[in-house]
C-alpha cells in the first residue's frame, strides 16, 4: 500500500519512500551477491545547497544498504585531475560528480572524461547515444546493460510503481496510448526523460521557454526510436489537457504550474527540488507525487550495482540482474 497524507478522496498523495523501498530490495539483494561492497566517490566542488544536500542523501543512503562512500570536495580547477586519477584507481567502482560545477560547457566536458564503466550517472556519450538511439545493452551479446540517468529514471521507476506502464503490452511498448506533458527540457533531465518515455511508447509533449516538441514513435509504434517534431505555436494549453500524465521540473520557487489546464484525474510528478504544483493540484489530480529525491537516491545506487556487474560480465563472471523480471529496462528496441 502506498503511503499518502490527507488529501480530497479524489486524490492519493504518494510519497517517493514509498517507491524506494521496492528498488531498494533489489539493491540490497543485488549487493549481497558481490565479494565486498562497492565504493562510490562523489566530487563536490561548488557551494550550492541542494548539491550538499544530495552528496549527504548518497552518503546515508550508501551507509544504509551496505555501499562503501567517499565525498571528496576540491577545488573545480583541479577537479579534472581529480577525476582522472579516479579513473585509473581500481578500487573506484563508481563516480559522481555534484553538479553544476562551471555551468557552461565545461560541465559537459567534464561528464565525457568520467570513465563510461564508472559513471554511475549515465552521463557519458556512450550512455547518452543509446538512450536516445533506444539501444538498451553496450555489447552483441547482451551481457552489459546500459546504463540511464538517475533523475529520468526515477522518474520512470514511479511511474512503473503507479501501474501507469501496461504489464500486460509488450516491453518496450508499455506506455503505448498514454500522452504524457513534461516541463522542462534541460538537457540532464527533461530531454533524456521525454526520449525514455517516447521509447516506451507514449506520446510526450516536451515544453521549455522555447515552446512545445512533440516525441513519438509514430502511428502505431512503427518506429525503433523516437522521432521530435516542432509543435508550432503550441503552449501548455494546448497540450496538458491531452495528457493524462503530467511531470514537471522547473527550477525556482516562482514557477507554479496552472493546475486549471490539468484534466480530471491525471497523473502528477513534480521533480522540481522547488513545488511546481500548488496544494490545488489535489482537487483534479488523481495520483500526485510530491518529490522524487528518495527516488533518485535508490536509483543511483541501482546504477553503481549495474556497473559493477557490466565490470563481471566483460570478464566473464556475470552477477544476478538489478532489476526484477517484468521490469521495463529487460527489454530490447521493439
């Protein structure tokens, strides 16, 4: 049963610890098959609150399920020898990096010299290319999965919570017919998720400052991969009352979203570290998640798992999965 607060009976809050718990079995179980626990190194290199805030959420969540973890903080003009020197210690089973550090490009530069069997982040190109090329395995034989940032795959493991993902369709096909709007398309999280969701089947309206993109597999699923199309002179108003799932993510505490466009009964995520949705949300929501972070948090060390047995299966010892049988990231491109 999912945990929620007092709210119309029109609407079940859901709470992301909830959500965690379940990911959080498969983790400790996953763990409890390696010869000794893994060791995380997080890099922190600005004074940004919320960066703070997540390095202490991995450190006691690690504690918690028996990772090992280290927090280095340095200077971000030599974070890029630190990070080098992490690549080459073979007792570093994964990185992360608190960002943003420079916020321009540099950042970006820094995510291509993590070592793409160390990025717990999914933040690497070779992670990046096959999300969007909906490839879901690093080599023939479908021994390594890839891996998929943290925060959109929160996004979509609560989503598989809710029961929104059709168990009984195909995998890879399990949002078919679902229309889901998603706020913001930074590069970190609102692209990558509206790519996943599109692969998955749904049909997503992705929204930013710029306007509205529309990304699908097509009529009927014809496509592998998703493909974006320019809605030209579409708003939210256009798209959120089509849309029965409904996430959003955009930062700052003066955004709020205009929960009169929502449809009855929709499904609403807000990511945000901010609240995207006012206390109204309630009165139309049918389902309403709050925040993601515990989420994300288990999810983070679902991907140091997968790394560690990628790591086992290039040498030939491979470990139980991660995940469950049934969940959605098994399956190939339909």
């Amino acid at each position: 049963m999912a945990a929620t607060t007092d709210t119309p009976a029109s609407c079940k809050v859901v709470l992301a610890g909830s959500v965690a718990k379940s990911l959080q079995a498969e983790v400790v179980e996953g763990l409890s098959k390696l010869e000794k626990p893994p060791l995380l190194v997080g890099f922190l290199a600005n004074a940004d609150p919320a960066a703070r805030m997540y390095a202490d959420w991995t450190d006691r969540t690690c504690k918690e399920n028996g990772c090992r973890f280290e927090l280095r903080e340095v200077d971000r003009e030599e974070l890029e020898e630190h990070l080098l020197a992490a690549n080459r210690d073979d007792a570093v089973d994964g990185i992360i990096v608190y960002y943003p550090i420079f916020n321009n490009r540099q950042d970006q530069y820094l995510q291509q010299i993590t070592d793409v069997s160390k990025d717990v982040e999914g933040l690497s190109h070779r992670y990046i290319f096959n999300m969007y090329q909906n490839i879901r395995f690093l080599d023939e034989q479908k021994m390594q999965k890839s891996v998929l940032p943290c925060t959109p795959l929160a996004v979509i493991k609560i989503l598989e919570y809710l029961r929104v993902y059709n168990t009984i369709l195909p995998y890879g096909n399990r949002l078919f017919g679902h229309s889901i709007t998603v706020v913001n398309r930074s590069e970190v999280v609102g692209r990558p998720l509206a790519a996943l969701l599109a692969n998955d089947g749904a049909c997503v309206y992705s929204v930013d400052v710029t306007g509205v993109q529309q990304f699908t597999r097509g009529t009927g699923l014809k496509k592998n991969r998703h493909e974006v199309i320019e809605k030209e002179g579409w708003a939210l108003e256009d798209c959120v009352p089509l849309s029965d799932v409904v996430v959003s993510g955009v930062p700052g505490d003066k955004y709020k979203f205009p929960t009169h466009l929502l449809r009855e009964g929709a499904v609403c995520i807000n990511f945000s570290s901010e609240k995207n949705f006012g206390p109204e949300v309630k009165e139309k929501a049918s389902i309403y998640v709050p925040a993601i972070g515990k989420v994300t948090i288990v999810v983070l060390l679902r991907n140091l798992l997968r790394i560690v047995q990628n790591r086992r299966a290039m040498s030939s010892e491979p470990t139980a999965p991660v995940e469950k049988p049934g969940s959605i990231e098994q399956a190939a491109p339909a």
